[in-house]
C-alpha cells in the first residue's frame, strides 16, 4: 500500500470546530455551485446564443458525467492496479487503520475507496471545458481558486489523499479538454446553418 502522502495529508487535515465543518460541507457539496454553473450557461447564451449554449451544457455534462464515472471504474475495479502495479485501490483516510485516532473525520457517509476523487475529476473538467470557451483570466483564475477549495475540502473531510486529488484532476483535464474539442465541432457546425 503506498503512503508517500500520508504526512501532506495529516498537515492539511484538522478539526476546525463546527464552523469549518459546515463550510467545507458546503463546500463539497452541489447546491452552493448552482450559481456558478447559471452564470457560466448565462455568459455563453448571452455570447453564442442559446442553440451554442444547449451545446455547450450537453457537451459539459458528458465530460462530467464521464469523469465520474472513470473515477467509479478505478475506485472499485482496481483498474489502477492493472495499470501501475503500486497502485490498488486504498481505503479513504477516515477508513485507513493506520491512520485512526490521527484523523478529523466529519461524516462517515462515503464509500470505503477513494482513488481516483470523483470531486476532483468534475470539478477539473469543468474548469478546464468552461475556461477554454470563455477565456476570461479573471474567470479562469476563479475556476483555479474554486478547484483548489473543493480539493482542499476533500482532504478536510478526511475523503482523500492528495495523490487522490491529483489523479482525480488529471482525469477531469483529460476529459474537459476532450469534449470542449467536440463541442467546438458542433458550435462551428450550429454556427454555420443558423
């Protein structure tokens, strides 16, 4: 079992009363985003028009909904192992004994594997599909600074190691930038018959 990043991930977990708790439960969650993602499909309609738009979010749902689902695969299958023999699936840091009692764990409502962070993967395509088509720096440094908060929630919750995050991140570059390149196919194939 590999444990290169055990230490980095017992720096950045502790309890942090509460408060903390609750916000990086938001944090990790799914409806304290649901502003971002209408202000992302509100600046591509307004700019592209709704036929780009309807595209747009068709096309970033499947690369989010594939980087999920990867990160399904290589959590329960092993897959990593097949590829990379110091890689099996490793339990998440609240389920590690070698890690209990060292741990701040806020809720034990997860699966018992961790590698590959569907998290990470997600909200990795959606920075990298949505900063290619908006190309904004100021946008763009906010989806680095919001990736970074949702990672950094992850281990605060004790749900993964940083390696986790990293693959979990690769595979969210991986298929954010595949389906942005489908998606400009079918934006320029939408622009030329409108």
């Amino acid at each position: 079992m590999y444990t290169f990043d055990h230490p980095l991930f017992l720096a950045l977990n502790f309890d942090g009363g509460p408060f903390v708790d609750a916000v990086m439960t938001a944090v990790s969650g799914v409806l304290m985003w649901i502003p971002l993602y209408i202000g992302i499909f509100a600046w591509v309609w307004y700019k592209k028009g709704w036929k780009t738009c309807l595209a747009f979010m068709l096309c970033l749902g499947v690369a989010m909904g594939a980087a999920d689902m990867l990160c399904g695969i290589f959590k329960h299958s092993g897959l990593l192992k097949h590829v990379w023999e110091s890689f099996p699936p490793r339990p998440r840091p609240m389920f590690e004994p070698a890690l209990q009692g060292m741990v701040h764990v806020v809720s034990y409502a997860h699966g018992p594997y961790g590698t590959v962070s569907a998290h990470a993967a997600t909200v990795g395509a959606l920075a990298v599909y949505s900063s290619l088509e908006l190309r904004n720096r100021l946008f763009t440094a906010m989806m680095i600074f919001i990736t970074l908060l949702i990672c950094y929630s992850r281990i605060y919750l004790a749900c993964h190691y940083p390696a986790d995050l990293v693959l979990g991140l690769a595979v969210g570059a991986v298929a954010g930038g595949s389906l942005f390149a489908l998606y400009k196919k079918t934006a320029a194939t939408i622009a030329k018959y409108s």
